[in-house]
C-alpha cells in the first residue's frame, strides 16, 4: 500500500558530441600497487572491451532530464527551466573498436544530429571526437596501464557488492579529453561498476570554464554482464555570464532486450496455434458486445505497441497497487463498469497520465513526485473520470496495421491526450468520484500538491508537457483538480512537515533489461532543512548494488 515514506527519436551514438572537460589535479607520491591490485586493474581493462562489446548487442531507450539552476540564499539552488530527450540507441552502428565514426544519416536514424545538439546546447558544453557516451565509459579506446596511473583508496561496499576504489590520472602527454577521477572495481569480475569524474580539457578549454562533472553507474543486469544504467551530472559553478548558473541531469538507460524494427515491419503479430472459443456457451454476439470487443482490441494493440516500442513497464506486482487505489474509487460511488480496469506505468518522465481503453496509464516521473496514496488516487481519478463519461480510445488502433510506425514515431503516430471540454467534464466528475471515497477527508493534500505544481509549472515547462496523455496543468498553468479541496492550500517551504511534492525518483525503480518496475524499499527520513524537501526536483543517483540471481530481481536498488 502506498505511504507517506516514502521526442522519442532514434539514434546513433557516433557523434561528435559534447563532453565535459577538466584540468587534471597534481598527482602526490603514493604507495604502488599490490600485486593482487594491479591483477585487478588489468582484468578491468578485459572486462571493460568485453562490456563495449556487450552492449553493442543492445539498443536501449537513453532518457536525460536536465534542470538548469540558479542559486538561492534559502534553498541553495532552484530550477529556472528545464530539457527532456527520450532516444533509442543502436550501439552496434555507434562506434568500432578504434574509433567513432558519425552515421547519423541512415534510414530512420536520421535526426541524431538534432538529438545531440539539443544536449550540448543544454548542458553548453564543447565538442570532443567521443562525445556523450564518455560518460558512459571511463575511456572507450584507451584504458589501459600505458594512459592511465592508478592509486589505491580503499576496499568499499556498494550494497553488496566489494570494490576496489582506485583514483584514475592520465599520463602526461596522452592529450585532452581523458578520465580523471575515480572508479569502483568488483572484486569478483573486475568490471569497473562506477566512476566519478570529469575528462582533462585543453588550455583553451580550460579558459573557457566548459566542464561537468558526473557520476556513472553500472548494474549486473544479466549473468556476468555489467551494463550502464544511469548517470547523474552536475555543476553550480558556471560563469556569470551564463544564464542560468548550473544545471543538474540524470540520464537512465533500460530496454535493453528490446528489438531493433525492421524497416519492413515496424510491429510484429503473434499468431496463437490451435486456438479455439472457450467462452459460455459460444454463444453469439450482440452490437454492443461487438462495440465493446472492438474498443478492446485497439486498447491491447496500443499497449502492445507500446511496450514493444520500451515505453510502458512490463507488468508488474506495482500494477495492482495502482488499480487497488483505483478500485476505493470505484467502490466509493458505486460505479458499474463494463470490465476490470487495469493500471500499467508509463516508463517516461514528464508528468501525464492516460486511458488506453479500460487501461489507465500514470508515467512513472508522476507516481514518483507525489507524497500521499491521496494525491495518487487524485490523479487516477481524473482518468477513470474520462472512462466512466465514455471518453473512449480511437478505434482506428483496432486496425493492427495503423501501427506500424518506427519506434521514435509512438508519440507523434499514438495521441490518448483529450479534448478541452472533456477534460473540463473529466475533472468535475474526478471531484465527485474523490468526494465520494475513503480520500474525501484529505484532499486538502491534494490541493497542496497541485499548488506546487502551479508554482513550478513555468519553471519546469518541460516536465509538465505530456507527450502523449493528458496534463496536470490546463493552459494557464492552474491545475485541472484545483477545485477539488473548498480548502485554500497554502505553500510554506519552512513548514518541515508540510510535504507538497517529492523529489523526481522517490517511488519507483525500473530493471533495465525487462522493463518492469519496483517499488523502491527504503526507510524515511527525517527532513531536516527546507532545502531537503526538492519538489520535482533531481537529486544524485545512488544503487545499492547486488549480483544478478542473488535477490530480489533487479539487480540494484536506487537509494534516493
């Protein structure tokens, strides 16, 4: 149960794009290595050709959310405006062995170009012949013992994983554009599962002041296969002249056993042998039986589409908590219904969420920012509103053929979004059917979490727009369910225990390989500050690392 504790594009990652840059630190006099370490360094050095070569097999969906900040005496920073990009990566046309070569002009991967200059535009950053996916690599050509010196730190847990910590330099003389920092060895493998850092930049670059510093992880997502994750980049050092003063970002990596389309057929069918009709009695079918059938195979084509395109969560033990929620709803005015509703997650940021059919869909960024079971239920309100008023899906989905797009077309072929008027009757009737439940007496938390999405919507444009469901925000920025409480709802940051919104990544966690989601299992703690409340806001990223088949699958455990 829930508590308090708590546009899509293909591309090719050969591109010459933007990385950050960093003067490399004076190097002190330390102890060499142990033979046992330098045994563990170079199998590093294996490991990681081996993990280049895994991942070209892959072709995962690379999500970044980037909130530029100023700085702000009481809260330290504030976000000032905000990006998002959703692409979905061929590594096996990214780059060779030896070096990267830009293919950003082949068939649907046209576009890359646009993709990942809206990323350095964003982070503004200057170019480097490896670009974006450094940060994904402590150096994709040259890590080995003849670029790089190496120094013990410590022996350390990330949950329970043993690492080697070692602090990374480049030699002299090998040129800008190298690892500095730290990196994370397992003790068992040798595969670097974390590093820390930034890349040297040359003397110009360096009187430029263009760097990010970012912190890179890996999880043990299938036997002996560490592949990238997430990585969270930050700075709050920029100067002044530009606006605004830093920025934060997280970038999350999952779908990894998705398949590539084919430009032939961009949709597959699967056909079920010896197939026959168990139903009652065979008996026939009415027009309005007819209708509804009809309703529902354009429902499951579009959920299929979706989960095949990496946008919607496998199934999921988390489902039935979302449709529990929905249920108080149902149960509370007594609604009768043609058939079950279900809940699945949309595995994207932006707050939005969506009927498909008798499917309610919530995005995965929106269940993570609200604080209550209330403010959850608030939200699938406002869509078993539009099912219940017959606002149904578009029947053309029935015909299988209408979907066959490109992968980076779903947002652009798929629209569930509703009319203004429909909107406008969903959210009297989404009040009445709150009115009506075990939530009718705390919905004064719900008019506090819509009040802090109007006081950021401006600020965070990016993360409010849906790509392709309804908004929590109508055009002028108020809230859809703002009548929902007669109860005025006053933000007071310095009230410890008034918590409006969470922080982006609070709830749900996502296993890269199959798609589905977790609820996170981490204890509550006490906020302290107004600073640590962060609304909407990202945080850095930490994992609780584990090894494939030695838990509760996945592999890892964000720890926000």
């Amino acid at each position: 149960m829930w508590t308090r504790k708590f546009y899509f594009v293909t591309v090719v990652m050969s591109l010459t794009t933007v990385v950050a840059q960093a003067k490399v630190p004076h190097v002190t006099a330390a102890a060499p290595l142990t033979p046992e370490q330098v045994a563990l360094v170079e199998k590093s050095f294996a490991r990681e050709k081996v993990t280049i070569e895994e991942i070209q097999k892959h072709i995962p969906l690379v999500q970044t959310y980037i909130q530029n900040t100023r700085p702000d005496a009481k809260l330290y920073a504030v976000p000032t405006s905000d990006e998002y990009m959703l692409n979905r990566v061929d590594f096996a046309k990214a780059f060779t062995v030896k070096a990267y070569k830009s293919k950003n002009d082949r068939g649907f991967f046209k576009g890359s170009a646009k993709a990942f200059l809206s990323l350095s535009a964003a982070f503004k950053m200057t170019y480097s012949p490896t670009g974006f996916m450094d940060m994904m690599f402590v150096d994709p050509t040259n890590y080995d013992r003849a670029h790089y010196d190496f120094l013990f730190v410590r022996s350390e847990f990330l949950g329970e994983v043993r690492t080697q910590v070692f602090d990374v330099h480049p030699k002299a003389g090998n040129g800008s554009g190298r690892f500095v920092g730290r990196i994370w060895i397992e003790d068992q493998g040798g595969n670097v599962v974390r590093f820390n850092g930034s890349y040297t930049r040359s003397a110009l670059q360096q009187a430029a002041r263009y760097w990010v510093h970012f912190d890179s992880w890996r999880n043990n997502i299938q036997p002996d296969v560490w592949l990238p994750v997430a990585i969270y980049a930050e700075e709050e050092d920029r100067p002044e002249a530009l606006k605004p003063a830093g920025f934060r970002a997280q970038t999350h990596f999952w779908g990894y056993s998705l398949k590539l389309p084919s430009h032939e057929t961009q949709s597959t069918s699967v056909v079920v042998d010896n197939a026959t009709d168990q139903s009652e009695g065979a008996q026939d079918v009415s027009p309005l039986e007819a209708q509804r059938a009809w309703y529902s195979q354009a429902e499951q084509n579009v959920l299929d589409r979706l989960v095949e395109a990496g946008l919607v969560a496998a199934p999921s033990d988390f489902d039935k908590t979302l449709e529990q929620v929905t249920n108080n709803l149902i149960l509370g005015s007594k609604l009768t219904l043609a058939g079950d509703i279900h809940c699945r997650v949309l595995l994207t940021t932006p707050l939005e969420s969506l009927a498909v059919g008798n499917t309610i869909l919530v995005s995965k960024g929106l269940v993570d920012v609200l604080p209550s079971e209330e403010d959850l239920a608030a939200v699938l309100s406002f869509q078993l509103a539009q099912i219940v008023l017959g606002h149904q899906i578009d029947t053309r989905y029935a015909f299988d053929d209408r979907l066959l797009f490109p992968d980076e077309a779903s947002f652009q072929q798929i629209r569930m979004s509703h009319s203004e008027q429909e909107d406008i009757d969903s959210a009297k009737k989404a009040a009445e059917l709150l009115h009506n439940s075990i939530y009718q007496d705390k919905l004064r938390n719900v008019s506090l979490f819509l009040a802090q999405l109007q006081a950021r919507e401006k600020n965070l444009s990016a993360l409010m727009t849906p790509r392709m469901g309804d908004s929590m925000v109508k055009r002028d920025g108020t809230a859809w369910l703002s009548e929902v409480s007669k109860e005025p709802a006053q933000l007071d940051m310095d009230n410890l225990a008034q918590i409006a919104a969470l922080p982006l990544g609070s709830h749900l966690k996502v296993d890269p390989w199959d798609d589905e989601v977790h609820f996170l299992n981490v204890k509550a703690e006490p906020i302290l500050n107004a600073r640590e409340k962060m609304p909407l806001e990202l945080t850095p990223i930490y994992f609780r690392l584990t090894r494939y088949g030695s838990g509760p699958h996945p592999a890892s455990s964000p720890a926000e």
